[in-house]
C-alpha cells in the first residue's frame, strides 16, 4: 500500500484522482494540499506542503505552477519523489524542474494519458519519413475555462516531431500578424477553446494531394487521473534521482 500526497486536492482533477484512488487496493491518499483546506475531504488537507504531518511514499500534483516552489522544498526536505501533472510551467520553472530532478526522483509529463505519449511515438515515427516532403500541424481543443495555450501537450507532440527532425523545426502559433508563405520548417500549432471539451489533440502531415492525420481524443478526465497514479506507484519505488517521463511505463 503506498501513501500519496495529492496536492490540488479540491480541484476538478483532484476530485477525479480521489474517486479513482477509493477503487484500488495499491494505495491511498493520506493527505492532500490545497488553498481551499477547509473544504470537505476523508484525510487531512493543508494549505501548505510543509505543514503536512503525515508520512507519505509520494506526491501527486494536480494544483497550479505557483505551487512548484513550496512542492520541490518539501520533497527536497522530506526526500519523497514527485509526479508533476499540472500544466501551464513557464520555461524557467521547466528548467527548475530539471534541476531538483538532479536531487529527487521527478516524474514530469504534460499529459498523463497513454494514448497521448503513443501518439507522440507514432507522430515522431510520421516525420521521420514524411517530415521533409509533408507539411506538419497540430490543431489542440480544450474545453472554455482552460488558461493556457497551447497545451503542454500539443508542446509534446511539436517536441516530439521536431526530435525526430534534428530539432530544426520552428514553432508557429500565430499566423495572422505575418503575411506570407508557409516555410518548411515551421510545425504550426492552433488552439480551439469551447465548452466542455476534454481535450482532443490533431497532428497532420499535408503533403502533395494527401494529408495523414494522426489524433486522440480524451473522453474523461479519468485517463489522466489513472496515467498520474500509476506513474505515482512506478515513482514510489524509485530512488535514483532523475527526469521521469510516461516513455518509462511504455
């Protein structure tokens, strides 16, 4: 049985990794941290990482990136490893996360689906055979009250591609400033915000008189909710610091 911190606890996402921890028998989540700690929950919340008392194996983060720094001082502090699933990090805060991954076990992803990070796979495998002769775009779709854009996902899928293309590819999100010709090396990625949409994610190789679409879509948060619990299970048993990633529990 492995205890979990999960911070964000009162949020949507918090929510859904709570219902889907109460159906396992693998673990259990003893506290939770949230800025909203007086609302109802079935284990102590706490406003603040570094008031926890109990002892727990791991941490899971569903919460906001203003949360990073308080998280990293506790798992540095406490020597716990740590799943990152909150989108929305700035760069700087991406380059502090590899960094305290040097110290602690970090389990860091900007979409805890399996479907999603297969994707990528078979994205990175398209542009290594088309990428040259087919144009590359990825269109996201989110639902209304997400802030940022584009997702960390599309992020990952135009990082995953531009892998596969010797990192030569330039990122294009905003095309209606500039007026002219596409350039071969360009990945444009679109964002879609509306309504209830969970997330759908496009990646499409255009060529000459052809086009091949690669996609997903997340029907419910709970995809994401098993992804960054069992990614917590996997990070439980890991002591050697490093950079995890979903490619570790391909």
């Amino acid at each position: 049985m492995k205890d979990i911190l999960l911070c964000g606890c009162q949020g949507k996402m918090g929510h859904v990794v709570r219902a889907c921890v109460a159906q396992r028998e693998d673990c259990r989540i003893v506290a939770g941290v949230d800025v909203n700690a007086d609302a109802p929950a079935d284990f102590p919340v706490y406003q603040n990482a570094k008031d926890c008392q109990e002892k727990v194996d791991v941490i899971i983060d569903y919460s906001h990136p203003n949360s990073l720094d308080g998280l990293l001082e506790y798992a540095f502090d406490k020597n716990v490893p740590i799943v990152l699933a909150t989108t929305g990090y700035h760069p700087d805060q991406i380059q502090k996360i590899e960094e305290a991954a040097k110290k602690i076990p970090i389990f860091f992803s900007f979409n805890m689906s399996l479907g999603i990070n297969l994707l990528a796979e078979l994205a990175k495998k398209a542009a290594a055979f088309l990428g040259d002769q087919f144009d590359i775009e990825i269109v996201e779709k989110h639902h209304n009250r997400k802030i940022d854009a584009p997702s960390g996902t599309a992020l990952l899928l135009a990082d995953a591609i531009n892998e596969a293309m010797d990192n030569k590819e330039v990122y294009i999100y905003d095309r209606h400033s500039v007026r002219k010709k596409r350039e071969k090396n360009e990945i444009g990625i679109s964002s879609i915000r509306g309504g209830t949409i969970v997330g759908e994610h496009e990646v499409i190789f255009a060529g000459h008189d052809e086009i091949l679409t690669l996609s997903h879509t997340a029907m419910s948060r709970e995809i994401f909710a098993v992804g960054s619990i069992n990614a917590a299970i996997f990070m439980s048993s890991q002591q050697k610091p490093g950079l995890y990633r979903m490619s570790d529990l391909l």
